[in-house]
C-alpha cells in the first residue's frame, strides 16, 4: 500500500503545473524517507524538464547524506543509460549545488547530451522568468571549465530559439575572450532579428576589440536582408542623472513608457574607478513610483526613507544617460573585469539601438585658463547642494582621527589636514577627483548651471596641474572628511556607554 501511495505522489507530482502546488507534492513525497529516494532513483529516465523539476525539489527534502552519494553512484553507473545519469548529474548540480567535478562529467558517455538537456532546461526556466539566465551562469561559472565549450558545440542544434540568443550576447560580454568571440560569430550566423538586435545592442557596450567583431555581425545580416525594429523607439526613453557623490557613485535611471501602466524602468549605479556596480530592473514599480516626467535640465528631488536627504536626479536625454553608462562600462573593461551579469542581462534594452555619438573632449588650453582665473574659489564648490556628500574617503583620514582622539585643539586640526595633504593625497587620489569633478562639470551644465560648471571644470584643471596638496579644494575635502570619521567615533563611543537593560 505504502509503494502504491508513494507511486500516485510521484504521479501526481509529475502532472502537476502550479509551483506551490509542485512544492507541496515534493514534501508529501519526502516524508516516505528512504522509499521515496528509492522512487526518485527509478525515475530518472525521464526526458521531461518539468517532471526533473519535481525530482529536483524532492531531492532537496530528502536527507543530504543519504541522496548525494545515491546520485553520485547513479551518475557513475555504467549499466545506466545516459539519460538517467544525465539527469542524475541535473540534480546534483543545480538543485543540490554540487561541485561537478571532471570524473563525473567523464562518467557520462555522451557529454553533448549532458550540454542539450542543459539548455534545453535553461529555455524552460527562461519561459516562466527570462532572469533565470543569470542564475544559469552563476552556477556555469562554479563549473569545470570546459562546460561553456560543450554548451557552444550543442547551441546550433538548438538555435535561433530567442532564449540562446540572449545566452549567446551574454558570453560575448564575458571574461573569456575566446567564448566571447565564438558568441559573436554565432550570432552573426544566426539569420533573425533577435540575433541582429543583439549584434547592435553588443557593438556599444563591448571593448573595442569585441565590438568591431559585433559590428561586422550585425553589418553582414543587415546585407542578408534581416530586418529589426526595437519594440519602443528612442524617442519614447528618458534618462535621469544624479549628482557624483563624495565616493565616486552615481545612479542612473532610464524609463520607456510605452505603457502608462506599467513602465520600462532600468537602474543603473557605477563608481569612480570601478565602472558599472550593478544594475535592476525597476519596471516592477507602479506608475506612481517612478519618478514624473520633467523637462530635460530640471532637477528632481526624491524624498528617502528614514533620515537620508532626499535624492537628486538631473533629467536629461536618453543619449546623455547612455554616454554615462558607455564611459563606466570601458573603465569595467580597462580594469579587466567584465561588467556585472544583471548590467549584461539588461543592457540590450539600452543598446539595442546601436552607440552614442563620440564627444569631443575639452579644450586642454581652455582648462589650464580656467584654473589660473578661478584660483582658490574652487573651494567654494563644496558649498554646492549637488557637493553635499563630497569628502576624502580613505583609511589614512581615519587612522588620524583616531589618533587625534574625540576632543583636539583646531590647530591639532589643522596640521592634520596638512600633513595629510602633503603626504597622503597622492597622484590617484587627484586623478580620481579630476575624473569626478569633469563628470560633475557636465552634469552642472546639463542642469542649467554654467558658472558652477565652469568653477568644477577650473578645479579639475587644478588637479591636473599637480601640487595638488596645496590646494584649497583639496585641503577642504580632507578636512570635512576628517570631521566626518570624528563625527563617527563619537557615535561609536556614545553606542560603547549605552547601559545595559538586563534586569530592568
């Protein structure tokens, strides 16, 4: 009776399409204990992605110590056929997260098997959520490294399904530059508009070594008479802009509103240095939380949870906020570390419709003008709302101001600022602030505010000249953020006299 029972849960579970319906099938099923592994092992001929699903969940329930090593066995048994090890192999990996390491792969007679069913699994994921593809790679990466090949040799058995186009962009966007130009020539063979929107969406977001390849993709399907048309066109994008902050962020939005219910909305966030972070998709938010609609060079303030200052976004063009992203991107590259999965997920909806005019960069002569005009009111820059949060982070500003300790004479103060500008603001430190303050300059432009873009753009010259630590920009900045690390060893100090509650 209990075998008979333990069969119709499996039955069931098989036929079973609500996923909180599949998760309560999976439980009944793990409470038979060991007859259920029994049942799980002698069923995992199967071919179905939905059924392996359920097989999977069950796994996960059953007892670790007993189900990983059955598996591993299954895998390793000769007189098994290759779809039951493959899909023992499944289980393993993504459901019990498993290393699959080379003997395993090695035990599976047929490893383009292991590859199709692989992907295979990935399009039926990607049906019920498209973002299923990052957790695919996530889990690829912590992979013997010659599964991305063996995933490449069995795509064109598969392909043009809309789901390996988008696998396909996102290993043109990856760290191994062979996949990635195996990507590219994939896609420039692949005759469909999803394959060319990816080429154009590629040629903009790319190194430039990649993206000429991407370039000449797009370009032969164009010749071969493959036509694409975005679903929104540019005109229907807007972009928001805020300030750079005192460590070198900024976040951008962009919003689509080719729906009034339920807008496209994208987030962006890079850093100084470091190019993009990370990047959301925000569309989730009803209409009344995305921010209105302004004109271009109008400046929004967002109120913020709690006691944060509200957020500023500049409105801007659409091209203005790509050419933010495009120049955060490079510095990705130019470090040698490829932007994060949810910027390459993303990324097509901004780019899809090919790169932004170049800039010229600004008149060196004019700068160096600028910088002997303005003098030391740069300084006065960080009395701008859009500088609120500006000061020099780093650990040499907070190993003084513990040694300066919680209470100091101001000319303790002062000294410490020197000697921190002369010693410790070094040739990185200035680049990185010149970079920032060209950012800000534009972004002051863009708002409508010339004079104070023309003071950053003075400031940053300044910088570029050299003896930075003379400056009074500089001594400014190293001096709010010498009060702002004494301002927090107080608060730690007040948190350490806190009386204890015990007993009241």
């Amino acid at each position: 009776m209990e075998r008979r029972a333990l069969e119709a849960a499996f039955d069931a579970l098989a036929q079973a399409t609500d996923p909180v319906e599949i998760a309560q099938r999976a439980r009944v099923i793990a409470d038979f204990g060991e007859a259920a592994l029994a049942g799980l092992l002698a069923r995992l001929h199967t071919e179905d992605p939905k059924v392996r699903g359920g097989l999977g969940l069950v796994a996960q329930l059953l007892d670790r110590d007993l189900v990983v090593p059955a598996l591993r066995a299954a895998v390793r048994a000769r007189d098994r056929s290759d779809q039951t090890r493959v899909t023992a192999l499944t289980l393993l990996d993504r459901y019990l997260h498993e290393p699959t390491d080379d003997g395993l792969l090695t035990a599976v007679q047929n490893p383009a098997g292991v590859a199709r069913q692989s992907l295979r699994e990935l399009i039926t994921a990607m049906d019920e959520s498209p973002t299923a593809l990052i957790e695919y790679l996530t889990q690829l990466a912590e992979q013997p490294a010659d599964a991305p090949g063996l995933l490449m040799q069995a795509l064109p058995e598969l392909l043009p399904h809309p789901h390996l186009i988008a696998l396909l962009r996102m290993f043109a966007q990856g760290e191994d530059p062979a996949l990635a130009h195996q990507a590219i020539e994939m896609l420039g063979r692949t005759r469909t508009a999803e394959a060319f929107l990816a080429l154009t969406s590629l040629t903009a977001t790319l190194p430039p070594e990649r993206s000429v390849l991407a370039e000449r993709g797009a370009r032969k399907l164009r010749l071969s008479g493959v036509q694409a048309t975005p679903d929104a066109a540019p005109a229907d994008w807007r972009a928001l802009l805020s300030p750079i902050d005192g460590s070198g962020a900024q976040l951008i939005w962009f919003i689509c509103r080719q729906s009034a219910e339920r807008p496209v909305a994208l987030s962006i966030i890079n850093r100084d240095g470091a190019g993009i972070l990370a990047a959301a998709d925000v569309g989730h938010l009803s209409a009344d939380e995305i921010p209105p609609d302004v004109p271009e060079g109008e400046i929004l303030s967002l109120p913020q949870p709690g006691t944060n200052r509200p957020l500023m976004l500049l409105s801007v063009s659409f091209d203005e906020g790509r050419r933010a992203v495009h120049q955060a991107v490079q510095q990705n590259w130019h470090n040698g570390q490829p932007p994060p999965l949810s910027y390459r997920f993303l990324s097509a909806q901004i780019w899809q419709y090919g790169p932004v005019s170049r800039e010229e960069d600004a008149d060196a002569a004019d700068e160096a003008a600028l910088a002997a005009r303005y003098g030391e009111l740069t300084a006065t820059l960080l009395d701008h709302p859009a500088f609120t949060d500006w000061f020099w982070h780093a650990a040499a500003v907070v190993e003084v101001a513990e040694r300066l300790g919680l209470r100091h004479a101001r000319a303790a103060r002062q000294q410490a600022v020197t000697a921190l500008a002369e010693n410790a603001f070094g040739p990185a430190d200035a680049a990185s602030y010149q970079r920032r303050l060209r950012g800000m300059a534009r972004w002051l432009q863009l708002a409508r505010q010339p004079a104070i873009a023309e003071l950053a753009r003075a400031a940053a010259a300044q910088l570029a000249a050299g003896a930075a630590g003379e400056l009074l920009f500089v001594r400014r900045l190293i001096g709010i953020g010498l009060d702002v690390a004494t301002l927090n060893l107080r608060g730690a100090a007040g948190r350490r006299r806190v009386p204890s509650q015990r007993g009241i």
